[in-house]
C-alpha cells in the first residue's frame, strides 16, 4: 500500500535525522533493532512506522538512503508491507542476523556504524557483530535527545492518543460501584482501547492500599468507601503513547489520607508541569516536584514520570539526576508517587512542551473532583 504524503514527509524527516547523526559522528551506517515488548519496541517502529506483532527485527540505514526493514517472517513481511511507509523492496524477511551482516558485510572495512541501545542485544549477535571488524559507536543518547522533538504530525497523533485515553475512562466511569471488581472495570477497559483503534497498551489500576501502588486487575471489589485508580497508557491508532491516572472516590468522605495525598500531588504536578519549557533539563522538573513533596511531610516514590512517544516511555525517566535539556515538542508524563506511612496515591497527565512555554496538558479532562458522583456529572455535561 503507497504511503501518504504526510508518511512520506515523515519518513523522510526521520530518515534526515539519522543522516545527520551519521554525519556529526563520522559513521557509515546505522541499524536498530527492536522486540516486540513495551519500552524495547522504538527503534524498528520510529524507523519505519511498522509496529512489531513478534519476535525482534532490525534496521539498516547507508547515508542518503532509505532504511532497509529486515524482519523474522514471511507473515511480518506481508503485514509491514501493509503498513509500513517503507517501499516494498526495503522490506526484507529471512534470517534476521544473516541479512544484517550481509548488509554490514557492504560497507567499507573498518567502517564506523552506529546503533541504539547495544545493551538490549542478545550476547550470541553481539559476538557476530564483533567478528565483522567494523566499529560500532553507541547512538542511544543522540538519537534519544534529537527524537524528542516531535514534529506536529507526531504531536497531532498524542493528541489523539490522549483523546482515547479519556475515552476509556468515560467508559468506564458508570461501571465504578460497590462489589465490582477490579477485573471486570480492566477487561472493559481494554476491550474498549482494542476496539477504537490503539495499538497497544497496558492498563493497571489499584482499589487497595497503598492507593500509590498500580498493578494488573486482580480479583478485588471495589469498596463502598473505597478509591479506584485507573491507569491507561496506551498507543493510539498510529502508536504514540499517551498516559492518564484518575483516582475516582466512590464517596465525599471517602479515604481521607488519599484525598489529602491528591492535594499534594495536583501541587507537584503543577510545580513541575511549570519548568517543562524548553531549555530547562529533566533534572528541574524532577527537583521541583521534589520540593514541593518534601515541604508536605510526605514521600516521594520511585520516580516522578517518564517520555512519551513511539515507545512507552521512550527512553526518558523524570529524575533528579537526569541532566537531558527539554526541546520544543517534546511529550513528558508527570505522575507524582506521593506515599505517607499508611497510604499514597498516584494521579498523572501528559504534557507537550512548547517554545518559551507554558506547556500544553494533552489530557486536560476530568482534572478537578475526582468524586464519582461529580464526574459523572461532568461526563454527563458533555
């Protein structure tokens, strides 16, 4: 299937950006690989827009030249055809480490190549890798920081992705009552997400507590006076992740401990969606957070959020200790882990960074009460 003009564009940007990387480290050639698992699925996929079903692939890109999409299976092949905005001849399936070499084995001796994330390769390929006597640079930092500048059909599909994630949410806000469990409100959830087009996603929640503590559904009921949060990251229709957490109180007097943790949560989250301008570093966005956690008495968790992308997370953790500079367009996810020494909650939105700022709140829906008697009065408003 031809690609659109808009793909093509696209490609052609991403194709750009690899040659100049290969151009300011003096490389021959760059290739990916990927598997398909959440956090380890980017390369492959932002290379050629073709999502993974199994297994690992990779890519190949000469300097001035398309990428070559090298794939395990015949049934891959056909399906990357159909999707992918690679032109069919670039599409190769067989023995995905004998066509890699052949490809690496067309290069000058000695050649500089570059790749992502080495560490995510499998020893056996690494050793035949180091047989060729080519020299492999690792691209992983370079190619995170000129990525996260998304253009604006990239920013246009988190949008979109956001969008659906309020969707399931409104989904599945009625279903929120006494006695149903966690399953039943998670299996409609993704059943949902399915249905409407995402590609991927992973979908926890947490009715017990530490409220701070996401998992997958278990067979718990929701209680009476209890708390249900809901966590959908999820790829949307062309595989950009996106991330809402909504904590719905079944009752006004509900978890007193929790609502006041959302107090403080809704503080950071504001504190640091702040210093998400262009030019700041991760690092300040995690600092600020920080402060604002440690002037309430309570506790910071694991971490504060991540990037967004093609990949869940894509490759960015918010920390303290994160030095990488915010470009414009670039998509963060803040979930403050706010914890006490009997409770915590969790709470998160998706922000898009923009030039001298502020940045945009991409999930900007059902951000005030989190009673589930207010909510569905403002779902019903709609």
């Amino acid at each position: 299937m031809a690609p659109s003009a808009e793909f093509i564009l696209e490609r052609d940007r991403r194709a750009a950006l690899f040659d100049g990387i290969m151009a300011d480290y003096d490389l021959e050639a760059v290739f990916l690989t990927s598997t398909a698992q959440q956090t380890c699925q980017l390369g492959v996929k932002y290379m050629t827009h073709y999502p993974l079903n199994t297994r690992r692939s990779f890519t190949f890109q000469r300097k001035g030249e398309l990428p070559f999409l090298i794939v395990p299976t015949v049934g891959q092949q056909f399906h990357a055809k159909l999707v992918s905005w690679l032109p069919e001849e670039n599409i190769l399936a067989g023995n995905i480490v004998a066509v890699l070499l052949e490809k690496l084995g067309s290069l000058p001796a000695g050649a500089r190549v570059g790749w992502n994330e080495p560490d995510e390769l499998p020893v056996a390929i690494w050793r035949r890798l180091q047989e060729t006597g080519l020299v492999f640079v690792d691209i992983t930092d370079e190619f995170r920081l000129r990525r996260s500048a998304k253009s604006e059909l990239e920013v246009r599909w988190t949008r979109e992705a956001g969008e659906l994630a309020i969707r399931s949410f409104e989904h599945i806000l009625p279903m929120l009552r006494p006695g149903v469990t966690e399953r039943e409100v998670i299996g409609a959830a993704e059943g949902f997400l399915r249905a409407n087009g995402a590609q991927d996603s992973l979908v926890l929640c947490r009715s017990e507590k530490p409220h701070s503590f996401i998992s997958r559904a278990k067979d718990v009921p929701i209680a009476p006076d209890g708390v249900f949060v809901y966590s959908a990251e999820l790829a949307g229709t062309e595989g950009y992740w996106t991330q809402i957490i909504r904590p719905v109180f079944m009752t006004r007097s509900a978890q007193p401990e929790a609502q006041e943790i959302l107090k403080v949560i809704r503080t950071a989250e504001a504190a640091g969606a702040a210093r998400i301008v262009p030019g700041n570093r991760i690092a300040d966005v995690s600092l600020a957070i920080d402060a604002v956690v440690a002037e309430s008495g309570y506790h910071t968790g694991v971490w504060s959020g991540h990037g967004m992308g093609a990949d869940l997370g894509n490759g960015v953790d918010i920390g303290s200790s994160n030095p990488m500079v915010i470009q414009p367009n670039m998509v963060l996810t803040l979930h403050p882990s706010i914890v006490s020494d009997t409770d915590g909650l969790l709470y998160s939105n998706t922000f898009l960074s923009r030039e001298g700022g502020p940045c945009e709140n991409t999930t900007d829906r059902y951000t005030g009460s989190q009673v589930w008697e207010d909510l569905m009065d403002e779902m019903n408003s709609r």
